[in-house]
C-alpha cells in the first residue's frame, strides 16, 4: 500500500467547508479553525485514512482531485468552476501531447486543468497581461506539480503571437472580439477555440465578431447550471442553494 511522505500531494479533508490540499514538508503545520495538523504527523499513512486535529476533529487522507484544487488555490481572480471548466476541455478534445493557448490566467486553475490534461509530453502557453496574475499562477501551478507543463507568458494576445500550430485556444478576456484575428493565425485548421465569458452583452460582441470575420463556423453558445442534491432516508431532495449563472462559454472551429 501506498505510504505518504514529504513531497507528496494529500487532501486533508474535514468536511465540506473544510478541505486542504498540501504538500508535505517537515516541520510544516496545517492549521484549521477545527484545529491544527502537522505534516510529520501525515507521513507514513495511506490515502483513506484518518488522522485527528489538535481539537479532536476526525480528518481523512485522500488523493488529491482536480476538483479539490478550487479550494486550495489562492485567487487573484474569479475562476472558471469546473462545471464549466471541464466542458470547454470535453470540447476542445486535448489530450496527452496537446498544445494549447490559454490567455486570461488569472489565479491558474484552468491553466491547472489544461496541463492536467495535456500531459508530460504537452504544453500550456498561459498569456495574461497582469505580473501579479501571473506569479499567483505560477506559485499555485508549482504547488500541484504541473508548472513543468505551463509556459507562463506576458503579453497580450490581441497583438501578433509567435506560436503556430496549436490544439486548441481558451480565451478568458473581457474583449476577446478583439483576439479574433491573432487566435486564428495560431490554431490548426479546423481545430476550436473556447471563449469564456460573464454577460450576454460579451456573448453577442464575441459571436457577431466571430460570424462577421468568417474565421470561424459550428458557433455555439452554452450555459451550464449545476444542481445538488441531499439525500435523507424519506426526504431526499435538491439543496435549496445550486451553483447557478457564473459564465456563458462560446465554441467555434477555425475554417480556412
């Protein structure tokens, strides 16, 4: 069975609101308003066990999901959720030795995502115009060990790019009408781009552009909601909160 040491990833989690994902250093301390939990303590369990706080509260061990990373990562920014993350992945159909452009960074969780899925063999160029953006990216990609895979730029991909021959792009801008004609010179012919945004103002600015430039054909525009349910032997039922509107996301292939 598989025994954690320092170096390695862990999800220490408590309950709902509570879950941490850590590396494990000596002498490092994770500390929780249900107490505190040192990492020297964690070395040498396996994934599904349990270990206790200071204060007596039950933690489990777990392997750290792509989903946990939402509530681990610092933020600079909003970030895309991952009901709508992973749908414009599903889309784009990357996969292992995939390369990609990503342009909006911000705190790095699709960035995080995308090198997920590209793999050791491919890369993520992260644009975004903002340096502290970019350093928050870089310390939460390092944290999860996927900064090898992210090409961490400074620029604005509104103006000419360098790269050619790309997979498929991710575009989180307010304008990225504007990132029209410099995205298609770098994609493959008929590969995607992906284009996340908050309003429906956004949403006809981005496609008005994109049928008017004729670059781009299979546009499409889609809103994602996500409801949970709680089930109770008898009262089984939705929560009364869901995780509605957070961004519309807008698909459409390069033609030649």
């Amino acid at each position: 069975m598989f025994k954690l040491n320092y170096g390695d990833l862990v999800t220490v989690y408590i309950d709902e609101k509570r879950r941490y994902v850590v590396r494990l250093q000596p002498g490092k301390i994770l500390g929780t308003d249900k107490g505190f939990i040192k990492h020297d303590d964690i070395v040498g369990k396996s994934y599904g066990e349990s270990i206790h706080t200071s204060q007596g509260y039950k933690a489990y061990l777990l392997n750290p999901l792509l989903a946990d990373h939402q509530y681990s990562i610092e933020r600079v920014t909003q970030i895309i959720y991952p009901k709508d993350a992973s749908y414009m992945i599903y889309l784009s159909s990357i996969g292992p030795g995939s390369k990609v452009l990503e342009a909006g960074v911000g705190s790095g969780y699709l960035t995080i995502s995308l090198a997920n899925f590209v793999g050791e063999n491919g890369v993520v160029y992260g644009y975004d115009i903002n340096e502290e953006h970019l350093e928050k990216a870089r310390e939460n990609l390092a944290r999860t060990g996927l900064l090898d895979r992210v090409v961490l730029c400074k620029g604005d991909v509104r103006k000419e790019l360098k790269h050619r021959d790309l997979d498929a792009v991710f575009l989180d801008l307010p304008d990225p009408w504007n990132a029209l004609n410099s995205i298609y010179k770098v994609l493959k012919p008929a590969h995607p781009v992906l284009i996340y945004v908050p309003t429906i103002n956004q949403v006809e600015k981005t496609v008005i552009g994109m049928k008017r430039s004729g670059l781009f054909i299979d546009i499409h525009i889609y809103e994602l909601l996500m409801r949970e349910y709680e089930v109770e032997e008898g009262a089984t039922k939705p929560r009364t909160f869901m995780v509605g509107h957070t961004g519309y996301i807008v698909f459409g292939r390069k033609i030649i």
